[in-house]
C-alpha cells in the first residue's frame, strides 16, 4: 500500500482487535441509534469471508435465525463496531465458506481448532507471571519436643 495512504489512515486504525480467521465463531457488539437513545447489540455468528486491509478491512458473518441464514458484512475498524470477541475457534481449510449457505442443520458445524502445545505452555507462562510470587515461611529452629524421639509404649 501506498505510505502517504497508510499514515492517513494509522489514526484510524483500532489497536484492540482480536486476531480472527475464517470459520471462528465471534460475537460482534454494535452500536445501534433508536431516536436519541444509543444501545449496543451483539451479533453472534461464523465468519464466512474476511476481505480487504487497513481501514476497509471487513469481515462477513453468518448466523441463523429461526431457519433463515443471515449474513451481515461488518467494517472492523468502524466506529460503530464497539468490540469484537472471540466465541470459538474453527478449523477449516477454505478461504470463504460460502459453501455453508447450501447447508442447514447439523451440515453447518465447523471442527474446533485444537491448540496446539506452545499454545498452551505460552498461556501458562503468562499466567504464572501474572501470579506473586509466594513468600517463603521462615525456618525457626525445631523445639525441643518435634526433635525428641518418639517411644511406643507396649503393653
């Protein structure tokens, strides 16, 4: 891309965005206008296409209502996008699943991506140097009755 174009559009450019691919499951929470009020609504659906970069970036996401497919395009770095989270991860091996509009019912299901071990080590030692340290007890000296010798009394 063009730098004169890219340093107009940094501004613009939300920092706060999850990493997303095609066939996860996210939630999209959107700002809708009702006469003067504003509200959030969220959008829960599976990204279908991801198309575009910088500030055009978009992305489509599929959901099924009362047996009717919808799909809406969200622009990613739209003010009126508030956030996007990320329900589940898909495992899939096609750029656009345009190929789930033909399907319904228990066809539509996409795998869970499994993660893999370095994942998982990375998030625990994230986790671990989120923790305090424990502080380490003192050792005192032993009394005088821990250190005597213990006698059975037979009968």
């Amino acid at each position: 891309m063009n730098q004169i174009i890219q340093e107009i559009e940094a501004p613009l450019i939300k920092g706060n965005v999850p990493h997303m691919s095609i066939g996860d499951t996210v939630k999209v929470f959107v700002k809708i206008v009702e006469g003067n009020k504003e509200r959030t609504q969220g959008y829960e659906g599976v990204i279908i296409k991801r198309r575009g970069s910088g500030v055009g970036e978009t992305i489509t996401v599929r959901r099924v209502f009362q047996g009717i497919g919808i799909e809406r395009v969200f622009l990613i770095h739209s003010p009126r996008v508030e956030k996007i989270t990320v329900q589940r991860r898909g495992h899939v091996r096609r750029a656009k699943l345009y190929y789930l509009r033909k399907r319904t019912g228990k066809a539509t299901r996409i795998k869970e991506k499994v993660t893999g071990k370095k994942e998982l080590v990375s998030a625990h030692v994230a986790a671990q140097a989120e923790k305090p340290a424990p502080a380490k007890a003192e050792k005192s000296a032993p009394d005088a009755a821990d250190s005597a010798p213990e006698t059975s009394s037979e009968s």
